[in-house]
C-alpha cells in the first residue's frame, strides 16, 4: 500500500437491474430482472474469489442498478453470504440504495432487521413534472412515504439524492425543492447537477450541453444556492456534492473513495482500488456470469498508478472535500511539498476566495468547490 496507510477496505456490490432506463443514466444496468437468481448465485462465486485478499471491511454499500428490486429475502441472503465470506467489522456502515417506487413499509422493517443500517433513497426531485423529465418510475407522493416509513422501520441514518439544473427548472423551484428536503430532516444529501452525457437518451435528445441554458456561470449559481441553503439549515458540506446533518452522518464508505483507502466492488462495472492498482469488472452481465460459471475473476481492464498520478489523484480528490489536503502528509505520502512548489498560485487563489490555507492545510471555500476541478492543476 503506498500510501502508507492502514485504512480498512470498504465493500461496494453493484445490483445491475432496473426496472426500466431513466433517460439522464450512464450507470451499467439491464432491465432483465429474469436474471437476478444467476446474478445473486455469480455474486457469491466472485466474493469467494477475493475471500483470501480482502479479509475485513468496515462499510458495506449495495448500490447499482436498483437494489431495492431485490426481494427482502433476497437482500437477507445477500447480506448472509457477505458475512459468510468476509469478517465485517462491529458497527459497520451497511448502506442500500432504494427507489422509492419499489417500497412498502414492510419491506423497509424487514431490510433494518435484516442488518441494512443506512438507507439512501433516490429521490432526485420533490416536483412530479420534473420526475416525469427524468424518466423516473415514483412521484412525489411515493418520495415522501418512503422517507417516512424508513424512519418508521428505525433508520436514523437516511439519506437521499437530487438533481438540480434541470431544463426550466429556476433558482426558486430548486430553493422549494431543498426546503421540502430540509423539512424531512435526512442525514444526509447528496446533490448532483444533471450531467447530459452523450451516451444516454436525455443526452442524444437535447445535446450534450442539453437545454440551451447550460452555462457554467448558471450551473455555479445552482451550486453556490444548494451550498447557503443546505449549510444555513445546519448541514455540512463535506464534499462537492455531499452534506451530513454531522460528520458521524458522512458517508463512511464514499469517503474512501476520497482518500485512497482500498475498496473492492463485485458484481457487473464494479471498479476496486488497492495500494496503486486499480481494476474493474466486465461492464455485460452475459460476460460477468459467463466468467464466474469457469470460476474466473470478471475483469475486464487494470491500471497501475505510478507515484506521480497517486499524487494528482490525491489532489484531485483532496480538493472536493472541506478537509481539503493536509500539507504535511502530503508531502509524507506523495513526496511534494505543494506550498513550496505552488506558492504564489495558492496565495492568489487565496486572495480570490477559492481556498483557505491554515494550520498547515489547504481547504476548498465554497466557491473554490464550485470549481474544485480547476483547483487540482498544481
Ligand atoms: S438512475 Fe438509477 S434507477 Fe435510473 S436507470 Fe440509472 S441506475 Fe437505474
């Protein structure tokens, strides 16, 4: 592990089914459910095959895809094979991805007793019109039941994803829709801009800068409002597009990602990241199953970091969270003293608000997140 660190690996599987496609999607699913009994019996022949390299984990994520297209049983199994596999650590984050069209209230109870202890509900917008543009499968309505009925089942760590900058949306309905989150009072947000990719069906319909209003002086605007609102209603902004109600709300398992910590990720288009490789798995389910029927590992490609990208990347990573970079251990890690060979860069992003460099420790302000990609050019 270069470096240096003894950070204990997360867990990330990827449930590749949907329902259906939303139109803004480039997450690898298929809409097959037909196939999720070999997908679950795959799954547990992968797991199998990293048992000796991976021992502990102490966040668990099952995201995708739609998990929550999993029958509770099916999630109970899951988690039983997981732990038969694997040493999952005491009070491990065990977070599942829900849509909230898939719900009932029985379900909810039977993922709590079933070890799930972190929820995160995929509601993307309190509007319905702006669901119908997205393609998703629930209304408002259905949003709003299944943050009560989580809590209902005992969640207390809840989270739940929108988008903003969406076609026709204004300042105003954004600002209504952040408030009716807040009312609901989550642990935690997630809030991304909606991103037209070229590959997606929203993307080839209205281009790729989609809705003829895709300036990024406006898309900052969206930011630097999701950022005073959520922050004036006592949410940190941990991560460019992250808020917690605290820092014990902070999602465990995404924070690796940030940092370096090694992850593994099972199932179809799962990426893991240990010491200075990175691999990643077969982005076909026919491929992925037909690997794991001959006890084959389904990676499709693998990529050595050499010291110099560890430390872009660390950059990089550093400068979308509120942590921002220790200097010291920077330099300790990746062998770069970034005040010495930036100083003048730094003070004038300083002197421009981006960032904030004290006590040894370069920190993203709000507006340097608003550009944190910029940032990472030393
Ligand atoms: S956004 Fe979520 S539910 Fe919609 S297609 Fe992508 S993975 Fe599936």
């Amino acid at each position: 592990m270069t470096t240096g660190r003894a950070h204990i690996p997360g867990l990330y599987i990827h449930f590749p089914f949907c329902r259906s496609k939303c139109g803004y999607c480039d997450f690898y699913s298929v809409t097959e459910t037909s196939l999720i009994s070999s997908f679950l019996e795959a799954l547990s022949m992968e797991a199998a095959l990293y048992r000796e390299e991976f021992t502990a984990f102490d966040t668990v994520y099952l995201g995708g895809g739609t998990p929550s297209l999993m029958a509770p049983d099916q999630v109970e199994a899951l988690l039983e094979m997981v732990l038969d596999t694997f040493t999952i650590l005491a009070n491990a984050e065990i977070t599942m991805e829900l849509n909230p069209a898939d719900l009932t209230r029985e379900d909810l109870r039977v993922l709590r007793r079933a070890g799930i202890n972190r929820v995160n509900i995929g509601v993307q917008s309190f509007h319905d019109r702006e669901l119908q543009f997205l393609g998703r499968r629930h209304d408002r309505r259905q949003a709003m039941k299944a943050l009560e009925w989580a809590g209902y089942a005992g969640f207390d760590n809840i989270g739940l994803d929108l988008i903003y900058n969406l076609p026709h949306q204004s300042l105003e309905d954004w600002r209504a829709s952040l408030m009716q989150a807040i009312a609901l009072r989550p642990a935690h947000l997630s809030c991304y801009e909606l991103e037209l990719k070229a590959d997606t069906p929203l993307g080839r319909k209205l281009g790729q800068r989609g809705h003829g209003r895709g300036s990024e002086d406006l898309a900052r605007e969206f930011f630097i409002k999701t950022s005073g609102v959520l922050e004036d209603a006592g949410y940190i902004h941990y991560e460019v597009s992250n808020f917690a109600a605290g820092m014990d709300k902070a999602s465990q398992h995404n924070r690796k990602y940030w940092d370096h910590t090694p992850y593994l990720g099972l199932g179809p288009a799962a990426h893991s990241f240990e010491g200075a490789s990175r691999w990643w798995n077969r982005s076909s389910l026919q491929s992925y199953l037909a690997d794991l029927s001959r006890r084959e590992r389904p990676v499709e490609g693998r990529e050595d970091l050499g010291p110099q990208e560890l430390a872009m990347e660390a950059l990089f990573l550093g400068l979308r969270t509120r942590d921002g970079i220790d200097l010291d251990r920077y330099a300790r890690l990746y062998g770069r003293d970034l005040m010495r060979e930036n100083r003048r860069q730094l003070e004038e992003w300083s002197r421009l608000g981006l960032v904030e460099i004290a006590s040894r420790r370069i920190r993203p302000t709000r507006s340097g997140m608003a550009v944190a990609d910029a940032l990472a050019v030393m």
